[in-house]
C-alpha cells in the first residue's frame, strides 16, 4: 500500500519502520523537510517536501501529530484529503483531570467533521510507539482494533493494521474511537501510577476467536 504518515516523531517513525518492513511504500513528512529526510532515512522510507506532498498519492494517510495540532493540518490539506483514508492515532491526554478529556467526545469524531469527505479510522492510538513498532508480545499478537463508519476504509486499515503484526479486530464505528481514546488514556495513567516502562498495548483474553 502506498502510506502517507504526517508525523515524524516517536509514532511516526514506529508505524514508518513497521510499515517499510512489512513492504509498504511510506512517505513521512514532518513542520520542516529536514526533519522529515532524516526521519525517513532512519526508518528506510521516504521524505515529503510538505504535507500535501506527502498525501497526494496516498492511499492510507496516517496522522501522527499532537492532538492540538490537528485542526492545523487538516486545515491546510483539505480538499487534498476528500476520498482518503485517515488513521488517526491521536489521543487527548489530561494527567491530572482525565474527566476532562473523557467528554463523551473523540478526536476521530471531529476529524471526520473537519474533512467530511474523507474516511476517519481510529487505530494504534491505544499502544505505545515501541509495541507499534513491534506488535507481539511472547508470540502473542496484540490485539489491533479499527473504529470507523466507512466499511471499505475499516478493512483497508485492518489489512494495513495485520501486516505490520496485530491482530486485527473491527471495533465497530467511529463513535467506539471514544472507547479507544479511552484505552489510549488509561494506558499512558498506567504507565505514570505504577512507573511502567511504556511499551505496553491491549489484548483481549478469554475465548475471543484467536488461535495464537
Ligand atoms: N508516543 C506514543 O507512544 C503514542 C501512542 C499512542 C498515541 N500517540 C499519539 O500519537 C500522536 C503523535 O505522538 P508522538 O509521540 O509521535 O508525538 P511526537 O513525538 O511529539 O511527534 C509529533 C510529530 O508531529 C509533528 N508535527 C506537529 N505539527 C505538525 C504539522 N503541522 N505538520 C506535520 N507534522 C507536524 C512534529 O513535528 P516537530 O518535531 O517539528 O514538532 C513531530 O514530528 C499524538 O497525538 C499522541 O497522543 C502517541
């Protein structure tokens, strides 16, 4: 597949090296083109020039930015995103009032608003970089949800989200990426009350249909 990752930070170049090894075609781009070259070049993919470079020929367009910087990439790409796929991967995170962030709202939700003719997933945002990076744990896949309301763009992302090694799992629609904002949450609270080391994703156990 052909994937644009507007991003080149710690997700950004997680999903960038899972990607390449897995034989996709990435193209990373970053606030600067510098930024993105070396990027690209520590993750064996290839530098945008810009954003809108990066997701002209794009079929899946992964947005790896800051949750408060969303409104200004989108902003600047539409009508370059209409038809697109979008995997959003952010998450809002609030330590000391996580009942702020849990408002009944999601990222993904007003990313779908902010470009209506493109096709919001929600997916990764509830594992670390580096499990991203590398999806399976003791031989164990973790478990890859996809939320969204477009059912050609879910498998899309379900496909990319099961070649770079979790086992994917179709979380229903865009509204179940406030569950996962959610997941992604508790998962980064975790990490701060018990001092973990920031590695860890989801894996549904009990009888769930997987073999591994
Ligand atoms: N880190 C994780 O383990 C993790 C896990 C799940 C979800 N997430 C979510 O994933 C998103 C990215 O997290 P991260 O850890 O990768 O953050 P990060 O390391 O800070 O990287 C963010 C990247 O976005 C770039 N950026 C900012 N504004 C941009 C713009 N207008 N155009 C293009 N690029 C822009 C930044 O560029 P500069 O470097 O030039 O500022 C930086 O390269 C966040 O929403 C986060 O909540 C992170």
């Amino acid at each position: 597949m052909r994937i644009a990752i507007i991003g080149s930070g710690n997700v950004g170049k997680a999903l960038a090296t899972a990607a390449t090894k897995a034989g996709h075609h990435v193209t990373l781009s970053a606030r600067s083109p510098e930024k993105a070259r070396e990027a690209a070049q520590a993750t064996k993919s290839h530098a945008a020039s810009s954003n809108r470079d990066a997701v002209k020929d794009a079929e899946l367009v992964v947005l790896a930015v800051p949750a408060d910087k969303v409104d200004e990439v989108i902003g600047s790409l539409s009508p370059e995103l209409d038809g697109k796929v979008i995997i959003d991967v952010t998450n809002r995170i609030d330590t000391n009032d996580p009942g702020k962030v849990l408002d009944g709202s999601s990222m993904s939700e007003h990313i779908q608003k902010k470009a209506p003719k493109a096709h919001v997933v929600k997916a990764f945002n509830y594992a670390f970089a580096s499990r991203m990076a590398e999806p399976k744990v003791n031989g164990t896949r973790l478990d890859g949800f996809v939320a969204g309301d477009d059912e050609s763009a879910k498998q899309k992302a379900l496909q990319f989200v099961e070649s770079i090694g979790f086992r994917p799992i179709d979380a229903g629609p865009l509204a179940m990426a406030r569950s996962l904002e959610g997941m992604g949450l508790l998962n980064v609270l975790l990490q701060i009350q018990n001092n973990w080391p920031w590695q860890s994703g989801w894996k549904l156990t009990g009888p769930t249909g997987d073999k591994e």
